[in-house]
C-alpha cells in the first residue's frame, strides 16, 4: 500500500494497534481505538472487507419503510450538496441497521465510488457490525457526531478522504439512522462536521414533527370514527364556548350541516344555559336545543377540560334526545308494557263491553279512569291501551300511589332539582312524568294519591307542563294519563278525601272493569288458562279441573278477582299428582265457602255498555206499570234500607257503584235525604 509520508506516524500507530495491541491517544482519540475494539469483537478482519447487502426486494422494503425519513432528509442532502458541488463531496443516508438509503453526490463521484469491490451504493451495509469503524456505523453506535479520516477507518484505504457523520436520534434517544458527508481529505474543515450534525438535528426536528402531526391526524381520523359510532350527539367546545368539533347524531338531531356547525357558539344551540357561569360539570340536565328548523328536548351532560394550571381550556357536551333517553330509561327502571288486548282472557258481555271502551280510548289521546277492584286487571288494561295507541313507541311508566310513602310523593311524580331537601341527590331526579314523557304514566290507586298533592297533579293535566320541586323552568309534556282506582272517587269527594276537579280532568273516558264473578263462565275459561301456564314440569300432564271443583268456582265470590284465581291454580298444580285438580289441592275457605243468606233477589248488571246499546235494568216486580218505574222504585227501596249509603245499597242491588250513581241521575233520586 503506498503511504502518503505526511500521515506515517498516523499508519503506524494503527499497524501497532492491529499488530501488537498498542493505543497511542496522540495519534488517535480513544473513540477511534473503542469502535477498531468493537469491530475485532464482531469478528471483523481489517485485511479482508466484508460486504453485506440487500436484495432488490429487501431494499424495496426498507425505503417503503423509511419513506418519511427519506422524504424529509433527501431536502437537507440536497441542500448540502448545492453548497460542496463540484468538489467530490459525498451525502450518504443511512437507517437504523447502518443499511445506505439515499446517496447524493456529483456524476462522477458516484460513478467512481459505485465501482469499487465493497461499493457505496443504496443497500450496501455500513454498520460497525459488518463495516466496522466509519462514518456510518461508528455514529450509530456511539450515538455521537464523529469525522473520521481515512486511516481511523478500520478498512485500510489509499483513497483519502474524510467521513463526518451524525446520528439521528429523536428526543427519546431513538436512533433512526445516519447522515454521513464523504469528502475529499484535503478539503475537510472541521466545520464540516458542525454542518452535518446541524442537518442531523434538523432532519430529526421536522421527522418529530411530522411524526406528531401524523398521529394527530390519526388520533383525528379515530377520534372521528368513534364519534361517528356513536348514538348521540357530542360537541367539543374551545375556551371561548365555540363548537369546534361534532358528530353525525349531533348533526342529525338538530339538521345542520357541520360546517354550519364548526364555528358556531354553544350559546346559539342551548341559549337557555349559560356555560360560562359553569363550574362543575353537569350530569343528564334536560334543556331545549334549538335545532336548524325546530327545537328538541334533550338530556346533555357537560364535562369541563382544565388544563394543568386549572384553567378551563375546552369543554365537552353530549346529549341524547329525550325520546330516546326516554326509552333507555323505561328499560332501566323495568317499566315495560308487554300486554294487548288479546292479552286478557275472557269471553263475557262485562269484560267485552270494557275491552271495547278500552278500544276507544286506544284510538286517542284522553285522559282514562279505569274502575274496578283490586285484582281485576286494571294494569293490563293500562298496557292494552298504550301498546295500541299514539304513545306506544314512548315508555309506559306506572306508578302505585298508594305504595310511595306520602313524604316522597311529590319528589317521585314531579322530580326534584339538586338541594331541594336533605338527602336530594347532587345532580337533582327526573320524576316519573318526566320519564314518562312521550308515551304513558298509569297512576294506579290515584285514589290514595295524598289530597294536597293533587293540586299539583291537576295542574300538570290543565298545563301539560311539570315543574320539578326546588325548580324554576317548566318541562313540557306530551303526555298520556291513564288512572286507576278501587275506591269509590265520588264518596271521596264527599269526604274531602279527593278533588273534584282533579276527578273529572281524570274521568274523560271512565272504563268499569268487571269483577270475576260478573264475569260468569270466563271464570272457567282463566281456570284452564292458568292450568296451561303452570303446568308442571315433569310431572303428569294436568287436563282440568273435577266438576266438583268447577262448581265450587262458579259459586264462590272471588273477592281477590283474577289475581286469587290464578294464586288458586299455581297452588293446585304444584300440589296435583293426577290428571284433575280436585277439592283437596284447592283452599279450604274456597271449598267451604257458604254464601250469606238474603231477603231479596238482585240481578247482577254488566258495566255501562257501549254507546248505541240498551242501559241494564234491574227487576223484582213484573207487574210495576213499566220496567223503569219498577227499577226506580227497587233503587229507592234499597236505598231507604241503606239509609243513602251507595255502597251498601249497590252491594244488595249486586250492581257496582258506578252503574248505581248513573242510575240515581237517570232517575233523578236524591239519596242525601235518605241518609237521615
């Protein structure tokens, strides 16, 4: 190899290190003698180059995957390379394995360098592992800018020239590559290096960057499917309480188009609520947003985005509909209605006459009284009627008035803003009109609804509106009201015990609901029903019941109507072992039951029948002059026995209250003065 004299003492303190192991730190820094070590430790040979290289297909892979390193280095290179053209300057691009990506230099350097047995070309490896020391390899290695000559490389080379290389290194010490810049020897400045590491940093700032950008926009692009997935509308807000993010259900609800929204105030959308006054976030708060046509009622929660210093920097909103939230909260309070009309078993003049009003009542949207004892099905009645109306697509909510104790009554129908009394929740409770907004509320023993609260509850049928207790804005309501009761509302009245106004906002369309043992035969019909359905598993096939025991049915009074009946049939069929239920599967008091002796004779009256129909009369004197002079004289006469108490009177009659009243105004008898 010829020596250029000037470097001898530089070629022979690398001969004493290869040969004899010797590191003289005048000649050579010890970053030089640590990477020739690394290099022997890889089991380099510096007398024999080692060449590793892609293929065409593996180098194809590796720029497709540093094209954005690529992409932003290959500026810088350019630039670089604008400044040295001309003077056999080098710019090499290399990844984190020291594979050469991107070579720059002029025509006939790189025609020169190409052609070379261990060339400098894209796919060539210039790592320390299979190149040992140089301006690649040594860079990534030590993670350190570095300019090496030609005889600090660890291949020996009669070619003189300099290598300055930098890594490139993210903030988190990542090394994604090298830059390298070969220059002749004689034309190196050590502000070649300064350069290359300045490019390296640069190269590394834009890629950060640009990496930051991207995940931005990819945290954008999932941010915008997920808000696109969901059902109900969100707003993002800046600090300035302007919308600068939406999504579809947002923009479906209130139809905008989203630029329309971008940019607009949250103000103009929910004026009724003044965000800046906000310092908590809310939770499920009802509130009218103005849509692009119409206005919608909606439940939205608020969550305030602070930024470390505390400071409010965004906000963001959701908010569901109130019809749909509406439907979420009837499956979460279990509050369905799953009967129809073909529901209720039966084939009697009584309970088809009350099925038909029920009909009617479907068809619109009145108020409904449903009469009838206990038992007798008032709440399937209820269902009936919402499931075939109007509402059906809203909730159905009942509601026992006799079960809420009489302190919470108003807090369970009206709801109640946050602080309204002790124990109230932070967040304040939507009352059960509220939820049964757009569908049906049953009030059922409306009857034993505590008097000073009715006033609120005719207020609400009058305005079609509900305030919560502690609250100032009026929620509207579109609203169905149907209430039930076993007691007598007109001798409540009386009483002082029930409003009357109160009574005929309710009594638009009042529906009798027969009794079971007005009902005659059906109670067979419900007997072979129940059988049906708790038919035991396992065990002998139930067929019926013993004539003996369907006699004990058609005599026996059900005083607790279906609801004992069907009680009755459970209990038999777990106690049957035949094929028959008989008398001793059944309760003793059914089967002892002996009916109270009477005086007089009463023909059971079905309920009011339908329009267009003739009234039911009662009769014990075929021979009065007319059937409603007879039936006149009967009601008196048992009315003067009573001493003007309805419900007695009704009771030896064997009609229901109800059809008692009707007749006293038919015939225009004035009991008060019977009372005495």
């Amino acid at each position: 190899m010829n020596i250029d004299q000037n470097y001898a003492p530089q070629w022979k303190a690398r001969e004493d290190f290869f040969l004899r192991g010797v590191e003289d730190y005048n000649i050579f820094p010890s970053e030089v003698y640590e990477s020739w070590k690394r290099s022997l430790d890889y089991g380099l040979d510096p007398n024999v180059q080692n060449i590793k290289m892609l293929s065409p297909d593996e180098l194809q892979q590796r720029l497709q995957q540093n094209h954005l390193l690529i992409s932003i280095a290959t500026s810088f290179m350019e630039y670089l390379h604008n400044m040295v053209k001309g003077s056999g300057y080098v710019i090499m691009l290399a990844d984190a394995d020291g594979y050469i990506l991107k070579v720059i230099g002029d025509p006939d350097t790189l025609s020169d360098i190409r052609s070379k047995s261990n060339p400098v070309v894209e796919g060539v490896c210039r790592h320390e592992s299979a190149f040992g020391t140089g301006g690649i390899g040594t860079p990534i290695a030590t993670r350190k800018p570095i300019q090496l000559s030609c005889y600090e490389m660890f291949y020996p080379s009669t070619h003189e020239f300099t290598g300055s290389g930098a890594p490139l290194v993210d903030a988190n010490g990542r090394v994604y590559g090298a830059l390298c810049l070969s220059s002749p020897l004689n034309q190196t400045h050590p502000h070649t290096l300064g350069m290359v590491a300045a490019a390296s940093y640069a190269i590394m700032r834009q890629y950060s960057l640009q990496n930051l950008y991207d995940q931005l926009v990819s945290t954008e692009s999932q941010l915008q499917t997920i808000l696109s997935t969901i059902n109900y509308g969100v707003f993002l807000l800046d600090r300035n309480f302007t919308i600068v993010d939406t999504n579809n259900a947002a923009i479906k609800a209130l139809n905008y188009l989203k630029n329309e929204l971008i940019g607009t105030p949250i103000s103009k959308i929910i004026p009724s609520l003044d965000f800046s006054k906000l310092i908590q976030n809310l939770h499920d708060e009802e509130y009218p947003l103005h849509g692009k046509y119409s206005t919608i009622n909606a439940f939205i929660t608020v969550q305030l985005i602070r930024g470390t210093d505390g400071a409010l920097t965004s906000m963001l909103i959701s908010f569901r509909q109130s019809t749909s939230m509406r439907k979420f909260v009837t499956r979460y309070i279990g509050s369905t209605a799953s009967f129809q009309f073909d529901d209720i078993i039966g084939q009697s003049k009584a309970l088809t006459t009350a099925k038909t009003y029920a009909q009617i009542a479907s068809s619109n949207s009145a108020n409904v009284l449903l009469l009838g004892e206990s038992g007798t099905g008032k709440e399937l009645f209820a269902q009936s009627i919402h499931n075939n109306s109007q509402f059906s697509s809203g909730p159905f909510v009942a509601v026992n008035c006799g079960a809420i104790p009489k302190s919470l009554v108003e807090s369970e129908l009206f709801g109640y803003e946050s602080g309204s009394f002790t124990g109230a929740k932070r967040e304040g409770s939507a009352g059960k009109f509220e939820l049964a907004n757009n569908g049906t509320i049953f009030l059922d023993e409306i009857g034993d609804m505590p008097y000073e609260v009715q006033v609120h509850l005719l207020r609400i049928l009058q305005t079609k509106e509900v305030t919560r207790i502690g609250g100032k804005k009026s929620i509207a309501l579109n609203i169905r009201v149907i209430a039930g009761t076993n007691v007598d509302l007109l001798h409540a009245i009386e009483e002082k015990t029930f409003r009357s106004d109160l009574y005929y906002r309710l009594n638009v369309l009042s529906i009798q609901i027969p009794t079971l043992k007005e009902r005659g035969n059906d109670i067979m019909i419900l007997t072979d029903y129940f059988i049906k359905k708790y038919q035991p598993a396992g065990k002998t096939p139930i067929l019926g019941v013993t004539a003996e025991v369907a006699d004990l049915f058609m005599r026996y009074p059900w005083p607790g109507n279906i609801r004992e009946l069907e009680n009755t049939i459970e209990r038999a069929c777990l106690l049957a072992s035949g094929e028959y239920i008989t008398p001793e599967h059944i309760p003793w008091s059914i089967v002892h039951y002996q009916p109270v002796a009477s005086t007089q004779t009463a023909i059971p009256v079905s309920p009011a029948p339908i329009p267009g129909t003739e009234e039911p009369v009662l009769s014990e004197e075929p021979d009065h002059t007319t059937i409603n002079e007879a039936e006149r004289a009967l009601i008196t006469r048992h009315l003067q026995d009573a001493h003007g108490n309805i419900k007695k009177a009704a009771d030896s009659l064997g009609i229901s209250r109800r059809t008692l009243y009707r007749k006293l105004e038919k015939y225009e008898i004035n009991y008060q003065d019977m009372r005495t």
